[in-house]
C-alpha cells in the first residue's frame, strides 16, 4: 500500500515544487517514487524531461492519484487554497506545510491547518508538519516566527530549509543531492527522516 505525503501551503512562493522534487529524489534512492503535480497548469509535468529517473504524473484525481501502484507518492499541490485539497488531503498519510519566515505566509498557515484538521476527522491517522523553508541566513525573523506558528497550533518540525542557491538551481541541476553543497543535503535528509519518523509513530 502507497504512502501518501501532501505538500501544500494557501499561498505561492514558499518552495513547495522545489521541497517535492528534492524529497522525490531522495526517497527515489530506496523506494519507488511517484510525483505527482496536482495543479494542472503546473510546471513539475515539464521537469520530467530533465529528469528521466523521476516517475512524474500530472493528475488532481485523489482516486487515480491513491491507485498509483508505488511505495511513495508525493503530491505538489496549486499555490492556492484549492477546493481539492480536501479530499487530498483525506487519501494522505502525511501533509508537509512548508512556509517562509514572514507573517502574511505565517498566517496563511492557518486556512491549511484548518483543512487538515477537518481531515483529521475522517482520516483519522494523518499527520502533518510544518517546515520554515527558504529561510534568510542570519535573519532575526526566523525566532519571532516560530512562537507565532506555535500559537495556531502547528506541528513545527526541527529541520529548517535554508535559502540556497543550490536549492533555486536544483529543478534544472537534478536535485540538492547530486551538488556539492553539503548543508543542503543535510536539510533534505534531516526533513526526509523527520517524515519517515512520523510514519513510524502511527
């Protein structure tokens, strides 16, 4: 049976097709991955010709995206509050919420923590996180940040997804994991394992 990890953030511009591509391509070395754009006008269709190790689908369909027949699946969903992530979000295992360290994309969290807790209720074994993705170095924001995800109740995972360029190139460059920077790596395996733990818990 597929494991089912949902990116999803109300608002664009928080790194989420950048974050499923990496995690794809890290989970791609053990198990067999699927990705899939859920958002039908999406660029991540388009990233299969530059990378022919992924298998990528373009699919909003939650019955045909929960009957793909791989150990994983992950779903990059629209950079909008889409009427389907709803029932995405019933047919997942897990939903990654990654977010920038600013407070409009910090209370954005909220719509989408609301959606998964409605879910919760139905789907009564999903887990969900919160990732602070494309963080600035050296920014004094992140720490006022993190007490205010606290306070809507989110789920604040350790990892934190540095602002790299190693990331902004890794669509064209074939991931994080075939560069050279080695904080990068260590970012996506630390968010990897913090996934594959919550698994384990249920």
């Amino acid at each position: 049976m597929s494991r089912i990890i949902t990116i999803a953030h109300q608002k664009g511009g928080v790194g989420k097709s950048t974050l499923s591509i990496n995690l794809a391509l890290c989970f791609n070395n053990q198990l067999s991955v699927a990705l899939v754009d859920s958002d039908l006008q999406g660029s991540l269709f388009d990233f299969k010709k530059e990378n022919s190790e992924l298998h990528i689908f373009n699919e909003n369909d939650p019955d045909k995206i929960g009957a793909l027949n791989y150990d994983l699946i992950i779903v990059d969903t629209p950079p909008y509050l889409s009427s389907g992530l709803p029932n995405l979000f019933l047919i997942s295992d897990y939903v990654l919420i990654p977010t920038k360290a600013g407070f409009y994309d910090v209370m954005a969290v909220r719509s989408t923590l609301e959606l998964v807790n409605e879910a919760k209720k139905v789907n009564t074994l999903l887990r969900c996180g919160v990732v602070m993705n494309m963080i600035k170095h050296r920014s004094g924001i992140t720490k006022e940040v993190k007490p205010l995800l606290k306070s809507l109740g989110a789920p604040l995972l350790n990892t934190m997804i540095y602002d790299r360029v190693s990331f902004a190139r890794s669509p064209i460059s074939g991931g994080v994991l075939l560069s050279d920077d080695e904080r990068a790596k260590e970012e996506i395996y630390s968010l990897a394992e913090e996934i594959i733990n919550s698994f384990l818990e249920n």
